[in-house]
C-alpha cells in the first residue's frame, strides 16, 4: 500500500508514488493499448467528466484550445454548474458565455480525459506561454537529491515572468542547476527552464495546510 496514495486539488508527482502496469483501457473506450506510462499519466488526470457537465479550457483572448492534451488554458464549467453569484453585484471576470471561470488550468486529451496542471493565479506567464508551476515542482522533486521545491515566476522586463526554483536539499547534499536543467528538459521546452536556482535548507511554510509562504521567498530573492 506504500506505492499508492489519493492526491486531491494537483496533480501527484511522480517519484513519489509508483504505477501499476496496465495492459489496456478498452472498457472506457480507450482506442488500442496503452504503454505503462500512458496508463499512469491518464491516472494522474482528474478523469473523465460526469454526465451532463460541460467543460471548456480556453487561452487569455477566450478561445478554446485543441483537446490534445498538451495545449493549457483556463477550465470552465457550466452551462448547470452557477450562474451567478449570491448577492454580488460585480462579477464582471467571472464568468464567460455562461460558463463559470474556476481559476484553474489544465488540459483536456483527445479522450476527453482532464487533466489540471496549477491554478491560474500561480502559473508561470512567460513570453505568451503558460508554464505549469506544479508541473515543475514535482519534475524537480524526482531528483534523488532534492527533498521539495517551490517554483515562482518573477518579474521580467522582456518576458513577464521568468521561472524561479527554491529547492531544497536532502542530506546528500546539493545536486547542481544543470542537473536540473536537464531533468526539466524532457517536460519542458528550453525556452522554459528556470534563469535562476536558489537553494534554501527549508521552505518557508504558512500555517494554513503546509503552503510555501511566498512573500519570504520574494523577499528573499530580492
């Protein structure tokens, strides 16, 4: 029961759990087989949607993007789910043709399957791309030598945002920023690895559910 555990609100990294091999998918109407791999990434995802909710994953302009799995926007859920809010008048941003915007960001594949990659308010915005703050954390925590990992997109005067990565070390000491470089660059694009590695020997934490607490972070960069 070790290698198994339930993650609820993100996606679960990987290092920290193992997957079950799996031979093929074909009662959810899955076309073929899937790789060991595959089965574990569908897993991960939240699933297939219930009957009679719609969902939408849309860009910054509002335009919805390919079900291909890769191509991030903004979920939104309706038309059944809310229509308003109670009693608040301005809710301007909230909604769109209908559909509740939930802050999050995520995918949807080709199968329908969803997948949520972070929550809109702490993805990465670099250079019109979205980078998946949570997708890095947990590709940076399957290094042997890392124990956990905040990632943080700081201002840029060209691009925005650029990512920052806090890890910080086990007891076996520190691995060095091209290794985490080279880890990312099977997920990530070269264009969307971290300019900057900060080590810390312990992140700072809020006392609400463990959250990195950002603004020593911020503060500490500067």
């Amino acid at each position: 029961m070790h290698r198994h555990g339930v993650a609820a609100g993100r996606s679960r990294p990987p290092a920290r759990a193992r997957p079950v091999p799996v031979d093929g998918l074909t009662r959810v109407s899955l076309r073929g087989t899937l790789t060991s791999d595959q089965a574990w990434d569908r897993k991960r995802c939240q699933g297939l949607l219930v009957s009679g909710v719609d969902c939408r994953v849309v860009d910054p302009s509002g335009r919805d993007v390919p079900c291909d799995g890769v191509s991030q926007g903004e979920v939104l859920r309706g038309p059944w789910i809310i229509e308003r809010y109670h009693k608040l008048e301005e809710d301007t941003g909230r909604f769109l043709d209908g559909y509740w915007r939930s802050g999050d960001v995520g995918t949807i594949d080709s199968y329908g399957y969803l997948k949520l990659t972070d929550r809109l308010k702490d993805v990465i915005k670099s250079g019109g791309e979205w980078i998946s703050s949570i997708e890095m954390e947990n590709a940076i925590t399957a290094h042997p030598r890392i124990k956990e990992a905040a990632v943080i997109g700081a201002w840029h005067p060209r691009w925005q945002e650029r990512p920052v990565v806090w890890p910080s070390p086990t007891t076996a000491g520190r691995s060095r920023s091209r290794e985490i470089h080279q880890l990312l660059s099977g997920a990530f694009a070269t264009r969307q690895l971290p300019d900057t590695v900060i080590y810390i020997d312990a992140l700072p934490r809020t006392s609400v559910a463990g959250r990195w607490r950002l603004p020593s972070l911020i503060s500490s960069k500067r």
